[in-house]
C-alpha cells in the first residue's frame, strides 16, 4: 500500500479482469438497471456488458490494487475534463461477457486537502485483449488518508 505522500502525478497502476454473465445478471438485479437491449439475450450469444458495470467493476478493481488496498480513501466523484465538453467518460467499444477487460489506472492529480487528508485524481483506461481502447473515464476523485492506520 502506498501513503498519500507516495503518489507523484504520473503514476499508473494495472488490472485485469473480466465480467461474467452471472456477474453482469446480478449487477443489473442488484442496480434495477431496465434495458430493453440489455435484456434481451439469446441463447448462447455474447451478453453486451452496461458501460455502468464496467465502470462499476473499473472501480472495484482500482480499490482492490496493492498499491491501494488499505488505505482509507472514498470515491467523491467525478470532474468532466474541459478538452471533453466538462464529460468524464467516453465508451468507444463494447465489450461482452467473459472478455479481458485490461486496466490502467493513473494519478493525474494531487492535492492536499487539510493535515489528515488529501485528494488524488485518477484517470482509468480499458481495453480489450486485442490492446483496442474500450472506455476512458477521465477525473475520477478520491479522499484519501494521509496516514492510514497500521
């Protein structure tokens, strides 16, 4: 795990993981996600995953890296980046259940927010296995400890 005072703008961390059709079902049942689209697979067809699992699963993968995992840090939310019309998040590809989903998560920002906290900015990347860029979310916020505990 790395304190607050490790991370230098710059740095980038890795994932990968994938997102299965029970995982995708539970998702949507857990979210009450209504999608006509989502909704209606065919029997042993791909299941196009929602961008919101993805970026639900990108989340989860970023609180679960070494570098994270154990620190105190809450997801504040996201900034829209200017270069983009103030929107955060752009899916340029769909991806499908049981594909590689390969992440890179990194620190575009950091600031002090008082004596215990402060806040990082990080920018997520996914891509496919064939390395084609699936989504980008641009300023996603995080409070984080600057001392976390032992």
């Amino acid at each position: 795990m790395k304190k607050f005072s490790e991370f230098r703008v710059g740095d980038s961390f890795y994932s990968t993981c994938s997102i299965s059709d029970k995982e995708l079902e539970e998702y949507l049942k857990f979210s009450r996600v209504k999608n006509a689209f989502l909704e209606n697979k065919q029997k042993e067809e791909e299941q196009l995953v929602s961008g919101r699992a993805i970026l639900s699963r990108m989340e989860g993968e970023f609180t679960r890296l070494s570098q994270i995992y154990g620190n105190h840090i809450v997801f504040l939310g996201t900034d829209g980046d200017s270069e983009w019309e103030n929107r955060n998040t752009r899916f340029l590809k769909p991806l499908y259940t049981d594909q590689v989903l390969k992440l890179k998560f990194t620190v575009a920002q950091k600031e002090d927010i008082d004596e215990e906290f402060g806040k990082i900015v990080i920018d997520y990347e996914g891509s496919n296995q064939n390395e084609e860029t699936i989504v980008i979310s641009k300023r996603n916020i995080y409070r984080i400890k600057k001392d976390p505990p032992r």
